[in-house]
C-alpha cells in the first residue's frame, strides 16, 4: 500500500487520519477496484492498528467520496457510473476554471516562473503514461492553491481525487496525453500573460477533454469484456414439409 511522506503524517497527526491518507491513496492508485469491500479486520491487521481506528478512518475516507460504508455489508470502494464520472468532472471543470481565472488575475513573478518548471515537467514525462499522470496532478494542485481560496482548492482536490482514477487512464493514452500537453502549455500562458477569461475557459477544456477520453475508454473497456451473446437457432418450419 503506497506511503504517503513525512509530510503528510505532520499534517494528519491522529493516527485514524494517517490510516485515511494511506487507504485514500491505495484508491487513487489503484490498488483497490471500484465496487471492492474493504474489510476492517484485513485493514486493522495490515497497519496493526485496532478495529476502531480503522472505523473512524473508513469514515473519513467516505466523506472525500471514495468508499461507501452500507450498513450491515461494511465499506466498499465508490464505483461510479458512467453518469456520475461525467458529473464529476463537470463540477471539477468549472470549479478548476474558476481557480485558474483568480490565478491569472493575480500572479505573481515567482507563480509564473514555479508555472514554467512544471510545464518543463509534463514535457519531459510526455512519454510515460505514470509520470506524465503524477506531473499534471502536481501542477493542479500548485494551481488550486495558489488560487487565494483555500476552501476552493479542498473542493477541487477533493473532485480531484474521485477521478484521478479516470484521470490516469485518460492519460495512458499517448494521443491524450498530446492534446493535455497542449491545453496546458495554452494555460501556462494565459495565467502567465494574465489573461483571467483564457485561463478560465483552457482550464474547463482541459478537464473536459480528460472527461471525455475516460468515459470512451471505459466504454471500449465495458463493451470488450461483456459476454457474447449465445445466438440460438430459430424454431421454424423445416422445408419441404
């Protein structure tokens, strides 16, 4: 199960928040599929911690959104369908334009030249469907907290979180990760040139286009590992009679 850095445990310092950070991220990678049951007796062993701290961070983790805990059947990984994945990033796009636009409004020279670094990142990952996936999730979140609202930037990356599962598989495509490259070198430029308009509407598309990528390649997925339908021959009359 991935470690999250020391970082992360000096700002979630009770040890139920901790176990949330990590199961969260386990979700995020992939560790867990969508519709999985997460059983507090397997957890409570794998981080030797009692049932009741497992509890409590279950309960955390169901608040971002990615498990849901149903009574009498325990807590199991949210699998969205293919409506709620579009509703998701809808949100998300609108609230990630909205960031980009105060972002542009507003940046400074140090913003600008922190923006340019992470755009050589994701041109250097462009070949790599895991790295380019981490790089774009680190300039996001450069972006959403930079944005001066704090309670915009937890609601971005709390849709952030729901779809980086979808986000990572849009990005596994290399055609994708072509066009994100694009939307974002446009980005950069536009909060860099302070352009609030641009910068919120690049930013919508770039959710967008990562939106619509996921949701046809979870079709193909869906289509290709269906059953074939049995074909049964038709009773009819036998000729000649």
């Amino acid at each position: 199960m991935a470690s999250p850095s020391p970082a992360l445990y000096e700002i979630y310092a009770t040890l139920p928040a901790q176990i949330a950070v990590r199961i969260g991220n386990a979700i995020v990678e992939g560790e867990f599929e969508p519709g999985q049951k997460l059983r507090e007796v397997d957890l409570a062993a794998a981080f030797g911690v009692s049932r009741a701290s497992v509890r409590e961070a279950l309960r955390m983790v169901e608040r971002e959104g990615l498990i849901t805990i149903l009574p009498q059947r325990g807590a199991q990984v949210t699998a969205l369908t293919a409506q709620e994945v579009q509703d998701v990033f809808e949100i998300r796009a609108n609230l990630m334009g909205l960031a980009c636009q105060r972002l542009a409004a507003a940046a400074s020279h140090e913003i600008r030249n922190r923006l340019d670094e992470f755009l050589k990142k994701l041109r250097t990952a462009r070949d790599d469907g895991d790295a380019y996936a981490r790089a774009s999730l680190a300039i996001s979140e450069y972006c959403v907290r930079n944005a001066g609202s704090s309670r915009l930037a937890d609601l971005i990356l709390s849709f952030g979180r729901q779809t980086a599962r979808y986000t990572k598989l849009s990005l596994s495509a290399p055609d994708r990760r072509r066009q994100s490259y694009a939307n974002w070198r446009e980005l950069v430029a536009a909060m860099s040139d302070g352009k609030p308009a641009v910068a919120e509407r690049v930013a919508r598309e770039l959710v967008l286009n990562t939106r619509d990528t996921a949701l046809k390649m979870l079709a193909n997925t869906r289509r290709s590992s269906a059953p074939a339908n049995a074909t049964r021959p038709q009773a009819g009359k036998h000729p000649g009679r």
